[in-house]
C-alpha cells in the first residue's frame, strides 16, 4: 500500500489511572473501511476521538496524510484531510430543525445564503434516504432515521471551501441500539456513501455486532489491553486461530479475555 492516509505511532491515552491505548500503532489508508473491534472499554472510541482531533494523545504522534497533527482539531486549521465522525448517540440539538443541524455549521461559519444552505441539506438528505423532513424535529424521528440525520451532518460540506469536507468518516457504533432491519439500511448506507464520488472514500468504523463488522468492514483490527492484538481481511475472522479473535466471535466466557466483575 501507499502511504497511509492517517498514522497513530505509539500512542498511548490514560483517564485517570485507567490506561486504555499503551503506545498504539495504527494506520488507515486511502479508500479502505477499516472495523475496530474489541471488548467495552478497551478504547476503540478514543481512537476515533483522537483521530477526529477532540481529544490529545498523552503520548506519541498522529500523523494525517504524512503532517504531524499539534493539538486538538481546533487548533489545527490546516489538517490535509478533512475528519468527520458520527457520534453513538446521533449527538443531535433537540431544538432544532433536522435542516438546522445539517446545516449548523454552514448557518455558523460560512457566507451562504439560507437558501444555498437549504439546497445542500436537502441533497444530503436525499443522500441518505431522508428527503423531504428538514422541517421536523429531532424527537419525531426514529432511532434509525436520527443516525441517517446524523450521517448527512457528517458529509455536509462548504462549496466554497471544499478542502473542508469530510474525506475520512469515523463511526462510532452506528447501528447500536437499533433492530437488524434498521441496522442493515444504516450499514447499507455506509457502504453507500463510500461510493458517492465527492462524499467519502475512507471510513474507520466501530462496532460490537457482527452483521455491522461483516458488512462495512474490509480490514479489521481487535483491540485489547490498549493494543492492536490481531488484524486481518474479514474473510479470516471464520479461519482464523487467533485466542483472543476465537473468544471474542464466539462469545465464550472462558478463553484469555478477562470478563468484567
């Protein structure tokens, strides 16, 4: 491969005296859907969070497109790649619009008309199978239709500032919570959105189910005790002989994964 669209080189990230990444190696590149996968707790969402630049590494270097990142994404204006993440929870403001929260940003920072701005959100919603709904609130929305909202604020870009788009997608456990019919149109829209030329060409994803890890991943990682323990193509999560990816796909009690309290 090329060289990696982003790169975390012994990274290493505390919470107090919890120690969740210890001196972490991870690279994702261009055009790759990466799954990460693990037991709770063991930091899969604090990669995202450190990729997306709103959490800082108490050790260790991120690296985006070969340019060292200094501080946390606000402080950093000139990242070569743009980062947008999906949060667990859709991360919604209840008071407002879905055009509104698409269209937060642009509303906030940019100099397009309201109109313009409508335009775009309504395209996005119709990128996500949603058209016609910015004028209802987030409480009259379904979980899933909340996450598909919450996917075109992702991709929600400036025309007049195109370097500021997402190209890279972080997903935090996009299809938690919500029943396998709702699930498999979620995951059937990131690889959707993969696609769209000018959308997305890159996502890292996290999840707990296997039809999310089998259907939007195509290299995958298992994190355990802050660190990268297996990868490979989903094709050997069946083959291979790996202890802690058997225990862990099997769902076993026993197996050297230690099961909490």
């Amino acid at each position: 491969m090329n060289e990696p669209l982003i790169e975390l080189k012994g990274v290493s990230k505390s919470f107090g005296s919890n120690k969740v990444l210890d001196r972490l190696d991870l690279k994702i590149y261009r055009g790759e859907a990466l799954g990460i996968i693990g037991p709770s707790g063991t930091g899969k969402s604090t990669i995202l969070r450190l990729i997306a630049g709103l959490t800082n590494v108490d050790e260790g270097e991120i690296y985006v497109q070969g340019v060292r990142r200094q501080g946390l994404i606000e402080d950093t204006k000139d990242d070569p790649v743009g980062i947008g993440m999906v949060f667990q929870q859709a991360a919604l403001f209840d008071s407002l619009t879905v055009e509104e929260n698409i269209g937060f940003l642009l509303y906030q920072h940019s100099q397009l008309s309201p109109e313009r701005i409508r335009q775009l959100v309504n395209k996005k919603l119709e990128m996500v199978g949603l058209p016609g709904i910015g004028n209802l609130y987030p409480a009259e929305l379904s979980g899933g239709m909340r996450k598909r909202v919450s996917f075109a604020r992702a991709i929600m870009s400036n025309p007049d500032a195109p370097k500021e788009g997402a190209e890279v997608l972080l997903y935090d456990e996009p299809t938690a919570g919500l029943d396998p019919i709702a699930s498999t149109v979620i995951e059937d829209l990131i690889r959707d959105l993969q696609s769209m030329q000018g959308v997305c060409s890159t996502y890292a994803i996290v999840t707990h189910q296997e039809s999310t890890i089998r259907r939007t991943a195509d290299r995958i990682i298992f994190l355990y005790q802050g660190k990268v323990q297996w990868q490979g193509s989903v094709s050997e999560i069946d083959t291979t002989d790996h202890p802690y990816m058997k225990q862990f796909m099997s769902g076993n009690i026993d197996g050297p994964i230690q099961v909490a309290g």
